[in-house]
C-alpha cells in the first residue's frame, strides 16, 4: 500500500527543501563597537560551525585559508549558550596562542553541555593570510540558541 500525505505538508517539505538548499550559512551584524553573527542550522552542529565560520570571516578571508593541519577541540559547558561562548573562545585561543586559522569544522558529537570537533586549517601566514579585524572574545551579551524550523544561534563577538 503507497502512503499518501496531504498537500500542504509536501509544500512544508519543498519549502523547507529549498531554504536548506538556499539559506545562508551565517549573517554578520553590527552592534555597537563589536559584531554580531546569526548562523543557522539544520541541526546543532551544522548552527555551531556554521557560528565558528561567522567568526572566521571577521578575522580573514576564509577562500585564503587552506586545509593543511586538523586540530581535535573539545569543549565542556554548562549548557548549550555556555558551550557556544567556549566552542568559539576556545577557536579564538588556538588563533592568538598557536596561530592557528581554519576553514571547516567538522563536529563529531554535540551534547547540551559537551562538544567535538575536528577543525581543519593551518598556520597563519602573515604574507599570503590578510587578516582583518581581531577577535577578543564570544561573549554572553544578546546571546541566543534557539530551534525552530532550522537551529539559529546569535552571539556576539567582542572585537
């Protein structure tokens, strides 16, 4: 027997089909003196590294960024809007301590309170890297993690 389904949630599948086919992977806001990044999400971990890409974009152009080293990051929290703040701030550490710039974000695991990832990446260098602006710190103001049709995260980035 063929399982039919009304109208109108085919056209919720489509209309979701093609939003996930054609929605940004994040958004940069100005707010004040620092910046803020919306990113979405199918998922957490896509909402996560697609945040994690956001903040990239502040501080380089990621097309100059080459995938030559992976660093494993595991970050424990609170709760989820905790582990955003520590999944980022634990990026900019790697960027400031090791010099350390990546382009992809591969998350393993993401709990409420833990995540896994592997980053992949390489060394900044200063002559083929045009770096922009600097990044201090994910902070909690404004901070947001919610999920409705799709995941959004909205942080911002003290620069």
């Amino acid at each position: 027997m063929k399982a039919s389904y009304p109208a109108d949630i085919i056209k919720q599948f489509l209309y979701i089909g093609v939003i996930l086919n054609w929605m940004k992977k994040y958004e940069l806001t100005e707010h004040t003196a620092d910046v803020g990044i919306l990113a979405w999400g199918r998922d957490l971990k896509e909402a996560f590294a697609n945040a994690a890409l956001g903040m990239l974009s502040v501080m380089v152009e990621p097309e100059e960024v080459v995938e030559k080293d992976v660093r494993e990051v595991e970050v424990e929290a609170g709760d989820v809007e905790s582990l955003l703040v520590g999944w980022l701030n634990e990026l900019i550490y790697l960027f400031d301590v090791e010099h350390m710039i990546f382009k992809r974000f591969d998350i393993k695991e993401i709990e409420k309170d833990r995540i896994h990832a592997l980053c992949y990446g390489e060394k900044i260098e200063p002559s083929r890297h045009h770096l922009k602006t600097g990044v201090k710190a994910a902070t909690y103001h404004m901070l947001k993690v919610e999920r409705n049709d799709l995941f959004r995260v909205r942080i911002i980035l003290d620069i």
